[in-house]
C-alpha cells in the first residue's frame, strides 16, 4: 500500500523496504483549461548535492540536457513535452546504492520551460504530484500530491532523498521558487548561464 505524504513529512525510505536499491521517482501533472497558444512543457531535473546543500558541477545536475549524473547513479527517462496523457509524465530512476559517497541529498525539480515567452507558470498547473516506486516490483512505496498551493512560481522543488547514517529517507518539499531553472540552480549553487 503507497503512503500518501504531505508537504514537509519524512519518511524512512530504506529502513522500512529493506533491500531497497532502485526507485524509479514518476513525476506527473495537468495544465488547467487555459489556452495561451502554446503546450506545456515541464522538465524534470534532479540535483546531486554534498554536504553543504549545493552542487559542485555538471554531472550533479540531471535533466533532459544530461541524462545520467553521480556515476550513473541517477538518470531521467526522457522529455514529455506536452504532459498529455495519464501516469507519470516524466521520471527519473535512482540507484541508491550507487550514488556517491560525497553526496548527501538528491534535490527532485520541476521547472516551466520557456515559461516568459510562453506566459506560464504553477496556478496554470493542476494535479501534480511526485510518486516513488520501487523499480524491482513496480510496487508504489509512496506518493506527494503537491496541491494548488502554486500561484506565479515556475519552479518547484518536488521532494528530497537524504542520507541519514546508511538508510535513505524521503522528504516531501513543496517549495516554489520565481525565475525558472536559472533561480533552482543558483539555489544549488549552480550557474546556469
């Protein structure tokens, strides 16, 4: 039975699955009835971050552009460029027995692309969530809807996997930010020039 979370819960990840390794996080969302001549297309990233919060380099930051990162420990499934359809949108599989040692945290994004010229952000977005499923029995550990919590935000930071001790736990973030990609990844400490 998946484990429906609200914004700022913890949950153990590992503890409570023993023998857990690899999820696959499916990311998944509708645009609202609105019609600015143009689709939505959201973008999945995720972010590889050390002990201090941030990034250190290319191979830290997973999205359509770079599709495997922490020695191939993490890698995004592809771009759905519309959101049509039901299910997960896009997803990003984890292998959490081969992240890197160094690394921490796994920040998991989702951002408007070209939300300026096409005039979009979250209030146009509706039934988001973010789900964990472990990827040997296809079994849905557990699920965060984000709500329409969302007004002129064009990035969200979704949820966290953080390392406590040898287990990986889960934490749902909900946390939205202006300014698109370049604002999540100087959040992360990133440039994204």
């Amino acid at each position: 039975m998946s484990i429906s979370l609200s914004k700022g819960q913890r949950i153990d990840l590992t503890k409570t699955n023993p023998g857990l390794t690899k999820v696959v996080v499916g990311l998944g969302w509708d645009t609202n009835k609105y019609n600015g001549g143009a689709d939505f297309d959201l973008d999945a990233s995720a972010f590889l971050l050390h002990e201090d919060g941030k990034a250190k380099g290319a191979d830290d930051f997973i999205f359509y552009n770079n599709t495997s990162g922490g020695n191939g420990s993490v890698v995004h499934t592809g771009d759905n460029r519309t959101g049509e359809g039901d299910g997960d949108d896009e997803q990003i599989d984890v292998d959490l027995s081969k992240v890197p040692a160094n690394i921490s945290r796994i920040g998991i994004t989702v951002t408007i692309y070209d939300y300026e010229s096409r005039g979009q952000n979250f209030g146009q977005v509706s039934n988001a969530f973010v789900r964990v499923v472990d990827a040997a029995t296809n079994r849905e550990l557990m699920r965060y809807d984000l709500g329409e919590d969302f007004s002129t935000e064009t990035a969200v930071v979704f949820c966290e996997f953080y390392r406590h001790g040898e287990e990986w736990k889960f934490q749902a973030i909900g946390s939205g930010f202006s300014g698109g990609l370049t604002a999540l990844c100087q959040n992360y400490g990133l440039d994204a020039k």
